[in-house]
C-alpha cells in the first residue's frame, strides 16, 4: 500500500509543479517595459473589441392602426445582432384586409461580412498577445539571442496593424449602415400597409447602439496600440543593431580625419 501510495503522489504533484515551476520562471518585471505593458493593454482591448461586438443584441419596433378597427392597434418587435445577417431576420406586419391576417417580412441588408472579420481579428489577436507575452515573460533569452524570433514578432505587428486598420474602418462603416436599416423609419419604409390610406403607421423606439459603437472605437484603439508597438517590437530586432552599428562605424572616422586635418595644419 505504501509504494502504490508513493508512486501516485509524484503523478498527482508533477502537474503542479510544472505550473509553479511555470510561474517562477515569469520575469513580472518585464511588464513594466514598453514592450511588455502594451502586449498587456493589446490583450486588453482585444477583449473589449470582439467582446462588444460578439455579444451585441438590440432590437427596433414600429406600431400599425388599421383605419377600419380603430381599437386594434399591433406592435412590431423585431430583435437582431451580431453576426447582423439582417435579411434572415425575420418579423410578421399585420394586414388590413379581411383575407388574411399578417405577413411574414425580413429586415433589409446583410453585414456580416464586416462584423464577423472584426470579430475574428480580435479573437486572433487576443490569442497571440497572450502567446507572445508568455514568451517574453518566460524565455525572454531566447528572444534576446535568437535574431528570428523579433523579427517574425515585428512582422507579425505590422500585419496586425493594418489589419486592424482595416478591420474598424469597415465594421464602422457596417455599423452605419446598420443604424440605418434597423431605424424605425426604415421599418415602416418597407411596409406596404403603412403606404395606404387603410392604416396609420407609427415608428417605435430607435434601437440602443452604443455597444456596438464601443467596439468600433476599440477597433481604434487597438490600431494605434499595435502601430505604436512597432517601433518598440523594431528596436528588438537586428535591423536596428544595424543602424546604431553603421552610426558607430561612421564616428570614429570623421573623428580620426578630423585629427589628421589637425596635424597636417600644424
């Protein structure tokens, strides 16, 4: 029974130990550097972003008053979100007449295309930063020494940067387009029966958007932090060690005809 017991607790500790042994190794204070705060706040507000856009809802209404029954007054409800493919949103407008009842309507417009390339940018990005501030937590030598690794991390942030660019200019302009086709104006625009004398159409509550508008000024964010981590994530490659070393190179050679001009005068 002891030697099962024995053998079991190394199997149950070494887990564990892999975490701590883990944990120690992190240098905490590299957070306190420019390279490591802003991986921190690009972790951050990647959250935020695919955050509020991914979890989104809203909905927008309109009532309808049929002339011929006075007391008979139907509410529109019609609810949407993300990922904001509007067409297959589906609400009933009710008809006037006495062979039928309703109809069954879709909201204009299809934006998924923007919202889910936002959204998709952001869950990649979270997942890098936190791979790419492990890294340089726990094996900051091999980032040091190994020249392929800054280099592959400033290519890596420039593709980031511009397609954060990219990818908040369009859900932006997703975003417009959206507060346009979910306006209770553009409802009752696309109701047949509120063209007619047979009815009095009235437009409900505009639906609330400041989460999304939230997301597209994060998107924002998130491109000025990777384009300033730029310059920080260059400085770490040889690229600049190349620069200073040609500055360096060039010093002592102005220095030293300096000298030579000095003692051909004299």
């Amino acid at each position: 029974m002891s030697s099962t017991e024995s053998s079991s607790h190394p199997a149950d500790k070494s887990p564990r130990r892999q975490v701590d042994q883990l944990l120690v190794g992190l240098r905490w204070r590299r957070l306190e550097e420019p390279l490591g705060f802003i991986k921190v706040l690009q972790w951050l507000f990647a959250v935020f972003a695919f955050g509020c856009c991914g979890s989104y809802s809203g909905e927008t209404g309109a009532t309808v008053r049929c002339n011929n029954e006075p007391k008979d007054v139907s509410s529109i409800i019609v609810l949407f979100g993300y990922p904001f493919r509007l067409n297959r949103v589906q609400y009933e407008m009710p008809l006037c007449d006495d062979e039928s009842t309703s109809k069954t309507m879709n909201l204009i417009g299809d934006f998924s295309a923007p919202a889910e390339f936002f959204v998709t940018l952001g869950i990649f990005s979270f997942f890098y930063t936190m791979a790419a501030l492990v890294f340089y937590l726990r094996f900051h030598s091999l980032y040091t020494e190994n020249r392929r690794f800054p280099l592959v991390d400033f290519c890596v942030t420039i593709s980031f940067t511009f397609f954060w660019l990219v990818a908040a200019a369009a859900w932006g302009k997703g975003l417009t387009d959206v507060k346009g086709a979910t306006q209770p104006s553009s409802l009752t625009a696309a109701m047949s029966v509120c063209h007619g004398d047979e009815a009095v159409c009235s437009a409900g509550a505009t639906p609330s958007m400041g989460l999304a508008n939230l997301s597209v000024l994060f998107g924002f964010i998130n491109f000025f932090l990777w384009a300033g981590n730029c310059w920080f994530v260059f400085k770490e490659t040889p690229w600049h060690g190349q620069g200073q070393g040609q500055d360096q190179d060039q010093g002592p050679s102005q220095e030293s005809t300096a000298e030579q001009g000095a003692v051909e005068k004299q």
